[in-house]
C-alpha cells in the first residue's frame, strides 16, 4: 500500500471479484472501475450484495467468520488482496463509515484524534490538536463542538455523531472513504448536511457510496453501479441510469417494482 507521501491516483479496479459467506456466494465475479476523486454510488435491492461489495474494498469483509474473497482488488496500482499486504494498513488509507453512528465512548477530542495517535501521524500535541480541528472544520462540526471537546461523543445528536465519524475516518488521511448508507437513519436536514460534506469530500478522495434512495443518487453520484442478486448489471452515469437503463432489471427498481 502507499504510504500516502506522494498521493498517487486513488482509483479501484475490481476483476472478477467474488466474496462468500461460507458456500455462499454474494458477490459474482465483478468487473469495475471506480474514478478518482469522484462520487461512485451502489444501488440495487435489499440483499443484492451492494453493501457486501464495498466491504471488498478495504478488506472489512474478511473479518466476518467464514468470510472469504476471490478475484483482484487494485487500489492505485497495488494489488490489495497480495500476500504480505495488512488489512490494517488498507483500512488505514481506505476508511469506512457505516449506517448507524458508531463513535466510540469517548470525548469529542479522543475520538478525531484516534487515528492520528494510532498511525503516529501527529508528533507532538499541538500537531494532534490541528489534525482534530481541521478534521471537524473540514465536516463542518468545528463551530458546533469547540467548546465541548471534552464531553462525550455519545452527547451528540444523530446527524452531529455521523459527521463526527467521517471526521474520525478523515483525520487517519486516507486516499479513499467507503459510506454504507450513511444517511439512512438521518432526518432531511442532517442528511443535506452528509450529502454536502460528501461533495466536499470528492473533491480530494475517492467517495464510494451504498444508498436506497434513488433521489440521493441523482444529487451525489458522478457513477452509479446497479447490482442484482451479487451481479453488477449496469455502470454509468446518474442520467444514462436513470433515464435510459439498457437492463430491464434497473428499470423494475426504478419504477418500484423490486426493492
């Protein structure tokens, strides 16, 4: 993996990736490519693999008992599946952030300055200060959280803890973020929020993104990948998507007939 100096073009090639739970099968035979510094969205039905799949790419999915993966993942230009290669070091540069907030129960403070204790990354505490304010400007939380960087994390609301987890995740620099529905449980205001601190984001990161709702993917996405029952049956953009789908099974989920 890069060690992040010198940041190389942070693009995903997947070929013929596969994952299993066990005999299962959930992900078959994947060919894609996702651009750098752009919005990528995963889209399907409930259980289509979508959510499997973005797990593949920062090697979260093998943590699950009889979890296995098969194929090639190449993230700019390293294959992340060799030998020898640390899934904590890729999930290091390839951060994730789930559904459901999950900061941990800890300060405001500790929890940004996780990573950057973790990795080494701040040498002395007026670096690991800069690090956690710039991390919380950079998701817009700095103003709201300043003078309660001591409390508990646990204290926020949804929509300020779910933004406190990406600033968690961007404060290890990675060259990729990995975002599993990260608006599900939001209300429409704090999920305006996420979508423009996405945005934001893409500007300097790989985004990958697993979402239902089809409105969002219309507002964020540069690319959308459509999977079905593990396979992805269509890739392009939201208008090419949306208004003219080649598959007829992305043409049943937009008119709600599966889902």
């Amino acid at each position: 993996m890069p060690d992040g100096s010198q940041r190389l073009e942070a693009t995903f090639k997947c070929r013929k990736l596969s994952a299993y739970f066990g005999d299962r099968k959930i992900v078959r035979e994947v060919d894609l490519d996702i651009a750098d510094r752009k919005v990528t969205a995963f889209m399907g039905p409930s259980g289509c693999g979508k959510s499997t799949i973005l797990r593949t790419l920062n090697r979260m999915h093998e943590s699950a008992p009889d979890a296995r993966v098969e194929g090639s993942v190449l993230f700019s230009g390293h294959e992340l599946y060799a030998r020898g290669v640390d899934p904590v070091d890729v999930r290091a540069r390839i951060g994730m952030v789930f559904q459901k907030p999950n900061p941990f129960p800890k300060t405001i403070f500790d929890n940004v300055a996780f990573a950057p204790r973790l990795l080494g990354l701040a040498r002395t505490r007026s670096d690991l200060e800069r690090r956690v304010e710039e991390a919380l400007v950079n998701v817009g939380l700095w103003t709201e959280v300043k003078d309660r960087l001591k409390d508990s994390a646990l204290g926020l609301s949804g929509g300020q803890q779910q933004r406190l987890v990406i600033a968690r995740a961007i404060a290890a620099e990675p060259a990729a973020l990995l975002l599993d529905e990260p608006c599900s449980a939001l209300d429409p205001a704090s999920t305006a929020r996420i979508e423009e601190l996405i945005a934001s984001l893409a500007r300097r990161l790989s985004v990958v993104v697993v979402t239902h709702s089809l409105a969002q993917a219309r507002r964020i996405a540069d690319a959308i990948a459509f999977f079905h029952n593990g396979e992805m049956v269509e890739f392009g953009p939201p208008g090419q998507l949306f208004e003219a789908p080649s598959d007829p099974r992305v043409k049943d989920y937009l008119v709600g007939r599966t889902g």
